[in-house]
C-alpha cells in the first residue's frame, strides 16, 4: 500500500535524483544557510580535478618524445581528465541557466490538458520519468565499473605504480607510506571526477528526454482537439441558443483548445532553444574528444605490449566514450523527430471541415513544425544518428 501510495505522489516529470546528485558532487547550488559551504564544496572538486589533470600532462611533457607507449597512455587518462574538469568547471559557471532550465521542465506538469490528452499525457511523462531513472541508474553503474577498472589496473600490472602520474610531488612518492597515501589521494580524487561527471551527463540527458516528451504530449492533445467538443455536444455541456449553431460552438471549442496548442508549441521550442544555447559547447567538446578517444585507445590496444589491466581500462574508456556519444547523438535525433510529428498530429486533427479560423491556426501550426527543432554541436554540426555514424567511420 505504502509503494502504491509513493507511486501516486510521484511527479510526472520526476528528476528529483538528478538534482540530489548534482548537490552532491557540488555541481548545482544549494539555497539558505548552506550556500557559501557548498560553493567552498564546488571549489574542491574543482581543485580535486586540477590535482589530478595538472601532473597527468607533466608526465605527457616529460616523456615527449622519448616513449611514444608512455606519451600515449598518460595522454589516454590526463583527456578524459581534462575534458571532465573543463565540463564541471563550465556547468558550474553556468548553473544558473541550468536551474531556469529545471523549473521550466518542472512547469510543463503544470500545463492543463482535456480529459483524454490529459490521460496520454500522464503515460508519455512516466514512462520518460522511468526511462531517466533506469538511465540514471545505468551510467552510475558504468562509473562504478570504470572506476573500478581505473583504480585496480595498477594492481594487475608487473611493475607498482598509481593510477595518474605523481609529478606534482616533492618526496619520493614510490617508497612506503608515502606511495599508500598518494594511491589513496588519487583514488578519491578519482570516485569524485568520474561521478560528478556522470551527474552532469545524467542532467543533460534526462532534460533531453522530458524535452522530446513534450513533443508527443503536443502532437496527442493535437490529435484529440476535437474529440472533447464532440463529446460536450452530444451530451449538451455547451449551452445552446437559438442563433448559435452546433458547428459554430464546436470552432469555438477547437479553437480555444488550438491557441492553448500553439502556446505550449512555442514553450516547448523556446525550452529547447535554451537547452540548446546552455549546451551545444559541450556537445562540440564530446564529439572532439570522442574521436581523440577512440584513435588513442584503438592504437595503444593494438600493441603486444600492453597488459592485461590496461587492454581493460582501453577497453572501457573507448566503449564508454563511442556508448556517450551515441546515447547523445541519439536523444538529440529523437528530438528533431518529435518535433516533425507535430506536423502529422496537427493535420490528423480532423480541421478539413472546421471554420476558416481553425483552419488558418492549423496551417500556422503545420507551418511552424515543418522546421524541426535541432540541437548543434557549437553550432557547427546537426546532433544526429548521421553525425554518430561519421564520427565512428573516421
């Protein structure tokens, strides 16, 4: 009872552990008292990513042109690093747009839709709230794996060493206790940037997500603009006069229910439009470092000196970055596809025998979908399954 009870109560658009997870690894902003202690909190994790990536690429510098197998496998671990830090540091820049983004998502529950749109309505928004929990759930347990993977391979290889280089340090860092303690430094540094950013890729998918979702909530309420007036006719819920035909109070009704339509249409593109302004720099930056990834991992695999520990870790890094990107270019696609179905939905909305008002709101409605939203990588490139697709032949 207490589960059907929760189930109830839950939002239709439930992100609620997103946002805890972005609390907690101090990329999104907390209100009253614990406001200044998070942003402290923020610093840190900055600082935990700067510690990290800063000798990884003094390690690259110091081994240039010496050991191309070294240059490689430092090179290997400092990108992932210095992409992370650089999309921490710049969601915490822009958290602010971020949280106007959530509260706008959150607004679109809010919307009221007639009895048979509001059914299909609340179905499309759970089954995509339950879609962002499993997501949500699954890219936490890739971070588990890869952390695992990341901080073990060490224990796997012939000769000991860290996970990153040490080339900050200013003591032997390889005798004990110091190696001990360095080991552990850099592992918690690790749980704290490979979490932090799967929070951040988590946010961005499940606004994604619910943001093609309201594009099928658009095209049923489309779909069923006429079914209510019909329904409120036959059993003369609309009061009717004696120089007031039927037909006429049924435009009326389409009518008021198409405006309602179109208002939330152009909600909908403007939230996408802000989704887009926040992260298509992110986007760029993914595609970039993908194809990085995969040349850099795809030859130092190939190599038959290469361990076992870091086949995996290889393996793992270049499965995770061609996994993101598609999921990405994937979500992006789905909602450029979304948005043409208004297109469909708008002319299946029985308008052929309407007033001419209904039909001109229509058109203008046809009109605006026909060009479908699109979301860019630094706006030089169309987020697609096509872009995927190129990216991966390179």
């Amino acid at each position: 009872m207490a589960g059907r009870t929760s189930a109830v109560n839950r939002p239709l658009i439930d992100i609620g552990v997103n946002i805890r997870l972005l609390k907690v690894f101090g990329l999104l902003g907390v209100g009253g008292s614990a406001r200044w202690p998070h942003q402290v909190y923020s610093g840190l994790v900055v600082a935990a990513f700067t510690l990290t990536v800063v000798p990884t690429f003094a390690a690259v510098l110091r081994d240039w042109g010496k050991d191309l197998n070294t240059v490689v496998d430092n090179t290997c671990l400092a990108l992932p690093l210095f992409f992370s830090s650089v999309r921490c540091t710049y969601f915490i820049c822009r958290r602010r747009d971020v949280t106007r983004l959530i509260a706008e998502l959150l607004r679109f529950q809010e919307c009221a839709w007639p009895g048979a749109a509001a059914a299909e309505r609340a179905s499309i928004m759970a089954g995509t709230s339950r879609l962002s929990r499993a997501t949500t759930v699954f890219f936490n347990f890739l971070g588990v794996l890869m952390f695992a993977t990341i901080s073990g391979s060490p224990v796997l290889a012939a000769t000991r060493r860290h996970p990153f280089a040490a080339e900050y340090l200013l003591f032997d860092h390889r005798c004990s206790p110091c190696f001990e303690a360095v080991y552990a430094f850099q592992v918690a540094c690790l749980f704290l940037i490979i979490f932090s950013i799967i929070a951040f890729d988590t946010m961005c998918m499940v606004l994604l997500m619910h943001g093609g979702a309201q594009f099928d909530v658009l095209s049923a309420a489309l779909r069923k603009v006429r079914g209510p007036a019909l329904v409120q006719l036959e059993q003369d819920a609309i009061p009717r006069h004696s120089d007031t035909q039927p037909r006429l109070l049924l435009d009326l009704h389409m009518r008021q229910s198409l405006v309602r339509c179109v208002q939330r249409h152009n909600d909908i593109i403007e939230f996408v439009k802000k989704l887009n302004d926040v992260y298509n720099p992110v986007m760029l930056g993914l595609i970039v470092y993908s194809m990085t990834m995969i040349a850099l991992t795809s030859f130092r695999a190939t190599e038959s000196s290469s361990e076992v520990g870091d086949l995996l870790k290889y393996a793992v890094l270049s499965s995770t970055c061609i996994f993101e990107l598609y999921l990405f270019c994937r979500l992006c696609h789905d909602i450029l596809q979304r948005s043409q179905g208004v297109v469909v939905a708008a002319f299946y909305c029985d308008w052929c025998d309407a007033g001419v008002e209904v039909n001109g709101i229509v058109r203008m409605i046809i009109a605006r979908a026909n060009k479908p939203v699109r979301l860019s990588a630094g706006r030089f490139r169309i987020m697609s399954v096509e872009t995927f697709a190129a990216v991966r032949t390179l």
